[in-house]
C-alpha cells in the first residue's frame, strides 16, 4: 500500500530524461520514502492512542516535538556542510536523510495528532 502511493507520486517523474545513475538515485529516494511512511505507520496508533488516555502527556510531546524538530533542522543543515564528496559517494547523505526523514515525519505527525 505504501509502495504504490510513493510510487504514483514519483511516477510523474520523466525516467527517460534521466541518466542511469539519476535513475538509481530516484529509486534510493522512493526507499527512503517507503521505508519512512511505514516506519510513521508503526507510531501512529500508539501516539493516538497516548493522545487519547493522557492527554496532558500528549500537550507536553507535541511542546517538546516542536522543539526537537526546530533543533533537528538546524542539525541537519549544518551537518551535511562538512560531509566530504568520498563521503557522499559512500551513502553517509542517503543514511542522515532518511533517519531524519523518519524523525521529521514522526514529529509531525504527533503534532498533527
């Protein structure tokens, strides 16, 4: 299910313009997108469900995950300034991104719960 719906989003995409290596790296972001919304999918019904139960617990979640996603852009931006092009070749970038693309979305969705 959440393979085709990332799919049909990235399916807009002219894949025959691209060269074979953009190619490849469109496919490393569909993974990456993939395997985050399923990673959001795990945490929703225990934040609706902590949302629900103690909701003066969900308040101070929702305070502090704002917090923590203010901090985490700002980590996530300077720490890709000192990652070397050998790094970025290794997959360091595709690794960063997609923890904090889980992290962000998860953020989000508590505050959007």
């Amino acid at each position: 299910m959440v393979r085709g719906i990332v799919n049909r989003v990235f399916s807009s995409f002219n894949r025959v313009a691209l060269s074979k290596e953009e190619c490849e790296q469109l496919d490393v972001g569909i993974e990456k997108h993939v395997s985050a919304l399923r990673t959001v999918l795990i945490f929703v019904p225990a934040q609706i469900l902590l949302a629900v139960v103690c909701p003066d617990l969900a308040i101070l979640l929702t305070v502090i995950g704002l917090l923590a996603l203010m901090l985490g852009s700002a980590w996530h931006a300077i720490s890709f300034q000192n990652v070397s092009a050998d790094q970025l070749a290794a997959g360091v970038a595709d690794f960063i991104t997609k923890r904090m693309f889980r992290s962000f979305l998860i953020g989000l969705s508590n505050i959007l719960i």
